[in-house]
C-alpha cells in the first residue's frame, strides 16, 4: 500500500476509534447512573434514550467501520481475533455498567453485575430481575449494543472456524473467481519480503496465489495474512500442478524455490500447460536462481525465442543482497572507493551490479547523481573473480571496463584493509566483508577496522544478522547483513519493469511540460506505468516474431553500432542499421501502433484532435490506414520504433537476426477459398494429427475442390481475403514464408503443432505463424520478385 494511503487510512482509523471509544463510554457512564442524562440539554440528552433505534444504530455503524479499518489494516483472514476480542470487550463493559445498580439481599454486589455480564457475553439474554422485579429498568441502550456486540463476536467466531476449517476449499473458490492471478510456486522463507513486495505492487484486479506443497510453513502463513490464497499440490506428482483451473488467466509467475533446477522443470511443465489453453505472449516471468553467474546465463539466453511467452528474469539472494548494498553506500556522500574483502558468489553478483548500474547511468543519471565509486576486489583469488566478471560481461556483449574494477591478489588482512582505507581516506572508502572467515570471532576483522576508523561504513557478513536496511551501526559504522530475498518495496519487480522505468524517466527528464504521463516513476499513474511497460512487452514481441531476430546474444561479441551516430539517421534508417528492413520496420511499427491503440481504448480513451489526458482523449489515436495516409503519423510511428529498440540496446538488450531468419521470403497469396463464419467454438485437425482450437466467431475455411476445413480469426480472415461472391472469396495481400525443419514446433493461434518435412512456415503482417503442408503452399502462394 503506498505511503499516502497507509497514512489516511491510519488517520480515519484514529479518528473511528475516538469516536466509537467515546460514544460507547458516555452510554456506559448514563448505563450505571442514569440521572446524569436528565440535566444535559435536549440537543444532547436524546443519545442514549433507552429504546433509542437512533443511538443503537450511531454506534454500530461506528463500531462496524471502525472494525473494517482494523480489518483493511491488518488484512487477515476470516474473523480477525482483535476484532472478536474487542467485540466481547464493549459487552463485557457495557453489561457490568447496565448492571451496576442490580443488587438486593438475594443478589449480592459486585459479583450479581459480573455474572449477568458473563451470561450476556455468552449469548443469554439481557433481561435479568432481582426480587423486587426487572433490572435495570427501564433497559438501558448500552444494554442492547453490549448484546447486539455479544451475538456479533459468536457469531465471528463461528464463522472464524468455519473459514479455518474449509479455509483451502475456499481459497480454491476465490481463485476460481478471480479474474486474474499473480501465482508464487513454493517460495520459502528467503522468499518471504519477496512476496511482500510482489502483493505491495499487486494488480487490483489480480489475486495473489502461493502454490506449496506446506501450507503450514511460517512464510506461508505469512503470505496468507496478505490476503494470499493458498494451493496445496504434490510436487512429485507434476499433474496436481499442471491440473489447476489457473493457468488461463496468468497475469505474472514466480517460481521462488531455492532449488533452480526445480523451478525450470516446473516452468517447463507451466509453459506445456499454458501454450494448450492461452496464445498471450511476454508474460513477466520471475526464475529463482541463487547462483549470479548461472542467473546471468539463464536470464541472457531466455531473453529471447519465438517459442516463449514470457518476458523472464531471474532473480537470486546473491544479486539482491547486493544490490542492497550497493544501495545503502552509494547513498553515503562522498563515497568514491569500495573494498570487497574476501573471495564469494557475493563477490562476483556486487561485480555485475555495479555494471548493470553503470549501463543505466550512461543511459539516463538523474539530476545530481555522482559518478559511481570504483570497486576494488581483495582476495587470494581476487584476479579469478575479475577475469571471471569480465568473460560474462563479454559473454552478454556488455562492456567490462566500466566502472573501473581493480583487483589486488592476497589475503584480506587488517593491515592489507587499512593501508587500502588510508590511500583513498576513510570518509571516501566503503567496505563490503563477504568471507566468513573475516568476520569469525579470533579474527574479528570488522570491529579492528570500525574500532580504527569510524566514520567508514563496514559491512560484515553474519549468517545471524536480521535481513532489513535499517540496521543501526554496533561500532563506529559497522553494520552486519545476511544473504537474502529481503526486496525493498521500491525495487522493480524485473529488469523489464526497470527499463520500462528508466525509459519514462529519461522521456520525462526531456519534456518540457509537466502533464500526468511525465510525473516521476512512484507518483506515476498505473495507466502511464502500464503503458510504459506494454511498450517494453509488446517490442521483445514484435523483435521475434515480425522482424525474425532473437533477443538471446549470450555468446556473441556486441556489434560496431554507435548509439550517438545512429540517432541522427531517419528512422528507417536506424531500424535498417539494427537488422529490420522497410517492409519489416513497417509491419513492427504497425503492430506497435495498434497494441497502443488497444491499451488506450481498453481504458477508455478516445480520438480527438486535440490531445486532453484529463478526458482521456488523444489525438493519434486512429486506425493504422490514417498513419499510413500521413507522412507525419507514419514518421512518428517510426521514429517511436526506433527510439525504443535503440533505448533497450542502451540498456544491454539488444537483438540479431535468428539463425534461420535469413531464410525468409516475400511471397503473394493466390487463389480463392470457400469460407463459411462459424457463430460457435469448434475443434480441427492438421495432417500432424495435432487438435486446433477455433473461437466461436472465426472463419471456417477450405479450397473449392477439398474437404478439409481450417480455422482462421475473424479480423486475420478479412484483412486477408477479398469477397467474390456467396461463400467464395480470393485472397489477398503478402506474408513472408520460409522452409520448417522436420518435426518443427510451432505457435499457431490455434494451438501448438508440428511442421512435417517439406512444410513451409508463413508469417502474417501480425506475426502470427502457421506450417502450410508443401503442395497446398505451391497451390496458395507465390514468390514476388
């Protein structure tokens, strides 16, 4: 929940409770002396009048609100104990103050006020008498909230342990019901500030879902507290996995177990499961993979592919904790220098960090932002560490000498540690412990150096240390972290959610206009933070699946391109340059402009001439026949493209051609087809024996003298097909086309299949690809020269 929130929500809370605290108390005080009423004037006497509906429904209304507040607080689930408990309290109170008064030589006081109170709370009835007739008489109105307050805390109670008995039947319903889900696959105790973060920036109309095989584990429990739904599956029998009624409706994943090997076997069954059911592409995806330099290779090598449909990261302990670090002393002022002291995966992920924070820097600083510090490596093995960091740098095409890296070879000592302090002076030297060995008691290096120079910040590793930022120092500036998950709530969720971010800050950074969609990232619009991040999605889309490159250039030395030389080009010259040629450049900017057209009008905003955020009106937003009609929307459609692919190149993610792109063809549609529109949903079979899935609405086709029909959707049909008359039609337009390898899985619309050999693979202006068996593509299509 975002500050802001958090603290008009406290406000309202507060203001609830003294209200409610202090209405209950005045009932309760005129409940045991009932004259004190009679002298307070009439605008004021009627609250509190026995009989009076109007009271009894003040107060609850309060106390009900207040409650609620309580709830949305602490967003547990069922009937909240504190809410049950406070109910029983305000019974409890207002019974004995009622009561108070009810004593004869049969019912003693004190003790006759108690027991009546008791029964009351119990669900008895309020009504009691003494020897001499009915008490309290007249009934007190503090009487009836104390029963209605008593009957409302049973009544939680019981549905409490409802809930906590049918609780996974009815996690399973709420599930079902939801329109969308974010799903965490069996995270564990590291992972718990990670779901934190994950329901912290929680789409509202996504639920959370947590998939374990314990739902009992303190995480777990946790995450159920955020209002989490909870599935228990059998991990080891993968069909209770593949088998939820989820898969359809995937919004975000993150497999979180510590186990990477796990966590790829279950993507595998995940993406096997949602390419049978779901045909969207670039889902973010979040791998769990602790090892820095296997998460760089994975996360490299899964960037790309037309089989994919994820936008995937990995995430591990090791680069979080140190990003956290790095953090915590780049906010130090004038800190210029950082010791890394000892030999660690940790050692290699601050490494990686420090150029992944020096790319984004040469592509966007902030106003005010320093030169990032130098990073020293000490260590008997310290140059292994280096040349290691610098092959997997080469290894991504990233450059390897910025920041500078140094590393000095030998052990870490106290006297090693101060001479490198004195040199670049104790104000400006941070230092990282990242070996056990350093900060074991006989050695104790951390506290001699804190002890010797107290105004340097020091970090020693402690496998004890609690995982939060706000650590105060023990000694001088010493501080001990632990690895961990531990994900503040102001990281982006993924390396596409921090491109889409520093994308926005760069573009607002050059506005010269403050409008809503140029505010700063954490006041941004969610519709402005989605736009930014459709754009990142939509173009690792259109890069595969229309301009036939892969965004996987793990292995390949980076490319001659100037970032600076290229941008003064046209458009289509800068996309020339990066590999897409006119054709190509055209139908990738296409499909840009109208995903945007339909992220916008999804939300609500229409065509106007005259651009109005505040009434969701823009002026580019038209069909892609009226940008291809004006020289100056078809020049800003472009120019969009290329600023795009050239930001995310900045950024490290840069594409090439695939391997079997080059053998891609430009080839005309021939003939006609006899085509029928089906209003219902209805199933075919291509010569793989593979079953298709067509929607109702879509085009049921076949050639004059066949068969065997084929699905195709209503608007591919009729950009594709011209009428002739009655169920004939001729086709239309170009698609590209190119030989499928033997046994070739492919994507189509309709579902998954495999190419035969002799098949051909074709590509419409969409993207959408499709194997055509060789004699019927001879009879369909033919090359243009």
């Amino acid at each position: 929940m975002p500050r802001a929130a958090a603290s008009r929500l406290s406000t309202v809370r507060a203001g609830l409770g003294i209200l409610a605290g202090l209405s209950l108390g005045y009932l309760a005080v005129v409940a045991a002396w009932p004259g004190l009423r009679d002298g307070l004037p009439p605008t004021i006497s009627w609250f509190g009048r026995p009989n009076s509906a109007v009271t009894i429904a003040i107060v609850s209304v309060l106390v009900l609100l207040f409650a609620m507040a309580q709830s949305r607080a602490g967003a547990a689930t069922g009937a909240p104990v504190a809410i049950v408990a406070g109910l029983a309290l305000i019974s409890a109170i207002l019974g004995v103050a009622s009561y108070w008064r009810c004593k004869d030589d049969s019912h003693p006081n004190v003790f006759t006020p108690l027991i009546w109170t008791a029964q009351l709370v119990k669900g008895g009835n309020p009504a009691q008498a003494l020897d001499s007739g009915t008490c309290p008489s007249p009934m007190p109105v503090a009487l009836n909230i104390a029963q209605l307050s008593a009957l409302a805390a049973v009544f939680l109670s019981v549905i409490g342990v409802a809930v906590a008995l049918f609780q996974s039947r009815l996690d399973r319903l709420r599930t079902y019901l939801a329109p969308s889900v974010t799903v965490v696959v069996d995270p564990d105790e590291d992972g718990q500030s990670m779901l934190a973060a994950i329901a912290r920036t929680l789409d509202r109309r996504s639920a959370l879902l947590v998939i374990t095989s314990d739902p009992d584990r303190p995480c777990i429990r946790e995450a159920r507290a955020k209002n989490a739904r909870i599935l228990t599956v059998d991990f080891s029998r993968t069909e209770t996995l593949t088998s939820l009624p989820i898969w359809n409706k995937l919004d975000r994943l993150y497999l979180l177990s510590p186990d990477a090997s796990a966590n790829l076997s279950r993507l595998h069954l995940i993406s096997e499961r949602t390419a049978r059911s779901d045909t969207r592409q670039r889902l973010p995806l979040i791998v769990r993979i602790d090892d820095p330099w296997q998460a760089a290779a994975w996360r490299a090598q899964h960037f790309g592919g037309t089989r994919t449909r994820w936008a995937a990261d990995a995430v591990g302990k090791y680069e979080v904790t140190a990003r956290r670090l790095l953090d915590q002393i780049i906010a130090e002022a004038g800190i210029d220098h950082i010791i890394v002291a000892g030999a660690s995966q940790l050692s290699l992920a601050l490494c990686s960090d420090m150029t992944q924070r020096q790319l984004e820097r040469d592509y966007y600083a902030a106003p005010g932002e320093r030169q990032l510090p130098r990073l020293t490596l000490i260590a008997e093995n310290s140059e292994e560490v280096k040349l290691d960091h610098e092959f997997a740098c080469r290894q991504r095409g990233l450059p390897s000498a910025r920041p500078e890296i140094n590393a000095v070879a030998g052990s870490p000592s106290t006297s090693v540690l101060i001479g490198q302090i004195s040199d670049s002076g104790p104000t400006a030297t941070a230092v990282i412990l990242v070996d056990s060995n350093l900060t074991r008691v006989e050695d104790n290096i951390g506290t001699r150096l804190a002890a010797r120079y107290p105004a340097t910040p020091i970090y020693a590793w402690d496998p004890n240390a609690e995982a939060h930022d706000d650590r105060p120092a023990v000694v001088g500036q010493l501080r001990t972290y632990r690895l961990s998950m531990d994900v503040p709530h102001e990281y982006a969720q993924d390396r596409w959610e921090r491109a889409a971010q520093l994308i926005h800050d760069s573009y607002a950074a050059q506005s010269d206009q403050a409008t809503p969609a140029t505010r700063p990232w954490a006041d941004l619009d969610e519709f402005y933070r989605g736009s930014n991040r459709r754009q990142v999605h939509n173009a690792l889309w259109m890069v595969e699946k229309i301009g036939g490159h892969t965004w996987n250039t793990f292995g390949t030395p980076p490319d001659s391109l100037s970032i600076g030389e290229v941008r003064e080009m046209p458009a289509l010259e800068q996309l020339a340059l990066m590999g897409f040629g006119h054709d190509v450049a055209l139908a990738m900017a296409r499909a840009e402009h109208e995903d945007w057209c339909r992220y916008h009008r999804a939300r609500g905003w229409k065509f106007g001439h005259m651009r109005d955020d505040t009434r969701k009106i823009h002026d580019k937003l038209v069909d892609w026949a009226t940008v291809e009609a004006d020289p100056d929307l078809l020049n800003s459609a472009l120019n969009s493209l290329a600023t795009t692919l050239l930001q995310l190149r900045q950024l490290g993610y840069r594409s090439r051609p695939a391997q079997n792109a080059l053998a891609w063809r430009q080839f005309r549609r021939v003939g006609t087809v006899v085509a029928e529109q089906r209003p219902e949903a209805w199933s075919w079979t291509t010569q793989s024996g593979h079953t298709m899935h067509a929607a109702a609405g879509d085009w049921a086709v076949r050639e004059p003298d066949g068969s065997k029909w084929w699905s195709v959707g209503d608007h591919v049909f009729r950009a594709r097909h011209e009428h002739i008359e009655g169920s004939r039609w001729r086709r239309t337009g170009s698609v590209r086309a190119r030989p499928a390898q033997d046994g070739e899985a492919i994507d189509t619309p309709e579902g998954p299949t495999t190419a035969g050999a002799g098949d051909w693979v074709v590509r419409g202006d969409d993207g959408d690809v499709w194997p055509v068996p060789a004699d019927e593509f001879r009879r369909r299509y033919e090359p243009l020269s």
